[in-house]
C-alpha cells in the first residue's frame, strides 16, 4: 500500500482554479489588477504584484498591478540584484 499526501497540491490547483474564475473575463490593466489582488486573497498575502523586465533597464522589473493589503496601489520599478 502507497499513501501520499496530496493536500497541498489540491490547495495549489483549488488556489488557481479560483484566481482563474475571478479574472477569466478581464482583459488588460484590469485583468492585472484582478489578478493581483486574488493571489493576495487566495494565498493571504500582504502584498503580490505582476511585472516584467523594464526595456530600459534590463536589470529591473517595472510591475504591471501591484497590490498592497488588498489596494491596488502605484506601479514601481526595482533593480533586480540584492531583490528577494
């Protein structure tokens, strides 16, 4: 007999069916922020964002949504060395 455990696996895959629902009819600046504030809720973060590599500075992510304590707040930009 095998047992294995597979309950943070279910939480994962229910975690992203649910983000999936909540954004599935967004589009643009809207689904990212939607997005942004379901990863917060569903995995009880203080803050989760969405970025990409800034074309300017390819040492740095410039964010498309951010969310802070469940706000949308201001985009930023950060320099990815010393980042976590």
């Amino acid at each position: 007999m095998i047992h294995e455990d597979i309950t943070d696996r279910r939480r994962t895959d229910n975690a992203i069916r649910n983000i999936a629902a909540g954004v599935s009819a967004k589009t643009g600046e809207s689904f990212f922020c939607d997005l942004v504030i379901y990863l917060a809720r569903v995995f009880g973060a203080d803050y989760a964002f969405v970025g990409v590599l800034d074309e300017k500075q390819a040492d740095s992510i410039r964010t498309q949504a951010v969310c802070a304590h469940g706000r949308i707040v201001s985009n930023i930009t950060y320099c990815l060395r010393g980042a976590p």
